[in-house]
C-alpha cells in the first residue's frame, strides 16, 4: 500500500472526500436521503398538526394528505399503500385484508419489486436516521465491536415471523417492530417506543458495527429479496481509477455488496447486482475519485 493510500485510510472517509469534492459533494446523496425521509414523514405528521391547529382556533378544518401508518394508508383519500411484508404476516395468521389494504400491498410491492429493490431502508425508514447516527458515533469515537451476527440471521428471522403468525394468528413482527414503534412515537406519541429505539442505537453503537439493519431486521431481508431484479443500482464504471483508499467500505451499510462490483470478483461487469445494496450512494459520495454512480441494472458501460 502506498504512503497515499495509508494518508487516507487512516482519516474519517467523509472528510477525506470533502477536501476533494467539497461540503456539499461529499454528502449529496446523504442530503437527498434526509429530505426524502423527513417528506415522507412530514406526510403523516400534516394531519394531527392540522387537527391541532384546529382544534385550537387556527385553522377551519385539519387536512390529512396521508391518513394511517406505515402499514397501512391511504394518499389524498385515493390511493391506498399497504406493507406487503404485514399482509403476509396477516395472510399466515389467517386473516384476509380487505380489498383496498390488498391493492395498497400489490402497489408498493411492484414498486420496489421493479424500480426500487431495497431502497426503503435507507431512503424511507425512519430507523435509518438512528443507525446512521450509531455508525457515526462509531467511527468518531473509534469504538470496537465484537463481530457481528451472521447475515442470514435476519433470512432466519423473516422466515421465523411467518411461522410465529401461523401458530399465533397474530401479526408477530409489529409486536416488536422498532420501525413501526418509531413512526407512531413521532406521529401519534408514545412513550414507550424511545426506549426501543434507544436499544437499536446502542446495539449498533456498542456491540455490533451495521448490526441491527445489516443483520437483525427482517424488513430488510424481505426487501431484499423483493428487489433482487429491480432496475435502480450503484455501479463502479470508474473502477480502473479506485485507489485502494477503502472509504467505501468504511461507509457502506452492507460492504460486501462492492468487492464485485469493484474488483471483479466473480464477475465481469461494475453493477452491484447483490439484493443486499440500499443504493444509499454513500459510495457515490464518499469516493475522491468519483469511481460510483447511481444507474440503472442495463447500463453496464464502463469510463
């Protein structure tokens, strides 16, 4: 390794790639994550601000664009998007939707079944904000953590969620799902939820580095397989010009998605096609030499 790519390796990825790219370059994508995140939010929390300011003499009448919760809702009381994932849980416990919760899963599961693959987790999920924050922390203060469980686990627990709602007849992930428990502690207020929260924070932060997302959660596993065929991908056309320095590895959600894409291991094209990327672009973002972008999974030119 040359005395250039230890000066980088040893710094924090995200200023290394400010100095050559600036503030802004080196967290576009970041940016983009959090405004599509705090929007999606801002969607359900318009309602109970609305009927608050109603309620109080401020406005005539609340309006509600999106009413209902992650796993079920209905947009400008027309479109309806229900969790695929939760209408599965409920189909195993033996419970039939109505028709609109049906349309609303079939919608969202086309979506990132063939645009969008496992993009919800880190453009959507408001667990990501807190992992993220974890990461963070992590690396700042150079915190070591014992080695993480294996990938299949959360595989492992998808699987075990269905069985537990077969035998149960209940909806066996949303009676500890921190994602579901976080949306409705921000929308509605629930007390409760903080702590659950806090305990995927510390998770993350103290014993096992992209612990929770990258290997617990079940939501993730089941977007992955949902989008193994979806058409937005990361791609390394650049990657003649990588210089070892390592920063996408430092910052990447599921590191073991670039090493094919990046050095040809066990193929011959740059897409990262592994089911596993978020397309979060924090590669994009974090490489000096602008060896990633974001593409579609037909673009397979290389610079």
């Amino acid at each position: 390794m040359s005395p250039v790519h230890k000066s980088v390796a040893g710094r924090n990825p995200i200023a290394a790639a400010r100095e050559t790219k600036g503030w802004l370059g080196a967290n576009r994508f970041l940016l983009l994550r959090r405004a599509s995140q705090l929007s999606f939010l801002g969607l359900f929390l318009i309602g109970p601000i609305t009927l608050w300011l109603a309620r109080n003499g401020h406005l005539d009448q609340p309006w509600w664009p999106v009413k209902g919760n992650l796993a079920s809702s209905v947009t400008l009381d027309t479109l309806p998007l229900s969790d695929p994932y939760m209408l599965m849980q409920a189909l195993f416990a033996g419970h039939l939707p109505e028709m609109a919760a049906l349309t609303g899963g079939l919608i969202v599961l086309l979506f990132y079944a063939l645009v969008c693959g496992r993009m919800y987790c880190s453009w959507f999920c408001p667990i990501n904000p807190v992992t993220d924050a974890a990461g963070w922390l992590r690396r700042t203060l150079r915190i070591r953590t014992a080695p993480t469980p294996p990938e299949s686990l959360r595989r492992w627990l998808l699987l075990a969620t269905l069985v537990v709602s077969l035998i149960t007849g209940g909806i066996a992930w949303e009676w500890v799902n921190p994602i579901s428990m976080l949306h409705r502690a921000l929308v509605f207020g629930a007390g409760a939820a903080w702590g659950v929260v806090a305990a995927v924070f510390l998770y993350d932060l103290l014993f096992a580095a992209r612990g929770w997302c990258g290997h617990v959660c079940p939501v993730g596993a089941f977007y992955g397989l949902l989008g193994r065929f979806a058409l937005l991908r990361v791609a390394a056309p650049r990657r003649r010009a990588c210089d070892d320095c390592m920063d996408c590895f430092k910052v990447c959600p599921e590191p073991q998605v670039i090493r094919p894409a990046l050095k040809a291991v066990g193929q011959d094209h740059s897409l990262i096609l592994s089911s596993d990327c978020t397309t979060c672009g924090r590669c994009v973002d974090v490489c000096s030499q602008d060896v990633f972008r974001l593409t579609t999974r037909f673009n397979r030119s290389e610079s």
